[in-house]
C-alpha cells in the first residue's frame, strides 16, 4: 500500500524550500535507488549531487537552453542531481556490438527505471524532485565534470518541497491499454 502512495502522490516540484539536504539522506536515496533492475544488472546509472551554489547557477544559467522555467526550477532546489548512465554498456556485447536492433535504447531505458527509483526513494523521506530533460548535455558535462565515458540522462532537482501540486489529469485506462 505505501508503494502504491508513493507512485500515485510523488509530484514534479517546482518551488523548493531553502532547508539543506543532508549527505546521509541523499546517499539512504542513493542506496534505496541502486536497487532498480538494469540490463544484465549492468548498473551503469550515475549521480553527480550539486549542492555547491556556484556550480548549480552556472548549470541554471548556462546549460539551461535559456529555457526559463528550468532556469527558476534548477535556482529554487538546494540540490541538483545529474544522472548520468556509463555509455554503451546496456543494451551492449561485450565487444561494443548492439545486443538487440534496439541499439541504445535500453541505455535510456534504465537510466528511466533508477530515475523514477530515486524519485520515489526522495518522497519516502519527505522530499520532492523534479526530472528535467531540456538541458545541453555538452554544457552540463562540462560544468558537473562528466567524464567523457557517460551520457547525461536527466537532470533531477531535489529538496523540502513547498508547494503541494495537483496530479495533472491521466488518460483513462482504456485509453492507454489494450487486453488481447
Ligand atoms: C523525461 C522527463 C522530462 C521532463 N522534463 C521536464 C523539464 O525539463 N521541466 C519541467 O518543469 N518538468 C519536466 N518534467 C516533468 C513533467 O512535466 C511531469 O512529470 C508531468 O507533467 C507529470 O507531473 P507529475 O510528475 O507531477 O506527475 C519531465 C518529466 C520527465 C519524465
């Protein structure tokens, strides 16, 4: 039943308070996430935590596509998380060959599953996140210090939330599934 809580009241927060996250908190999420499955358990998921003001307004300011809602988004959080995925690993041979016609889209596919684990292990402690996805990567690497081995797979913000966001509408069941 709580599982079921968090997966249908987590909600994307764009308005954080300024009370700090501590280190203990983020690696508890950390270690909760690392539990997500991946391809062959190849783990290739990463997390870069910016809590350093400076850096987090460069990657606000600069790596933003001046897309402003992020800009405020990415400000009002005292964290900034970069998830990050070791390249062509899953979804891969071991000699670099693609495993399925899928190619990397499994790489994604995982970073997806840990991203949502983090974000539901963050709620459990009373926090709030929010998955951003429009940000230049070539940017975000240079800033966070991404080493050149890593794709960035999401931005994610986190903190004490201060806002209680409605669960915009969902599509009605029969809408998003068939039973054959
Ligand atoms: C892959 C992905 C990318 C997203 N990118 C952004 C973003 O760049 N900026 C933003 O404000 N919200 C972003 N969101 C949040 C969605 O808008 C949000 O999850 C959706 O509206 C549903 O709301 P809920 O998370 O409260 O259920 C993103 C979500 C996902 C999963």
């Amino acid at each position: 039943m709580e599982l079921l809580k968090g997966i249908k009241e987590r909600r994307s927060i764009r308005r954080y308070k300024s009370d700090k996250v501590s280190k203990e908190t983020i690696e508890k999420i950390i270690d909760n996430a690392r539990y997500a499955p991946s391809w062959k358990n190849s783990q290739t998921a990463r997390y870069t935590i910016i809590t350093d003001e400076k850096v987090k307004a460069d990657i606000a300011e600069n790596a933003t596509m001046n897309f402003s809602k992020n800009m405020n988004n990415i400000n009002s959080a005292p964290v900034l998380v970069v998830l990050s995925t070791v390249d062509k690993i899953s979804g891969y041979n071991p000699d670099g060959t693609a495993a399925t016609p899928m190619g990397g889209h499994w790489q994604s596919f995982d970073a997806g599953i840990a991203c949502e684990a983090f974000c539901l292990s963050a709620y459990e402690y009373g926090l709030g996140t929010l998955i951003m996805g429009i940000f230049n990567e070539d940017k975000v690497k240079e800033i966070a210090d991404i080493p050149d081995s890593e794709r960035v797979s999401a931005l994610i913000a986190l903190g004490y939330p201060d806002e209680s966001p409605r669960a915009p509408k969902r599509k009605e069941i029969s809408e998003i599934s068939k039973f054959i």
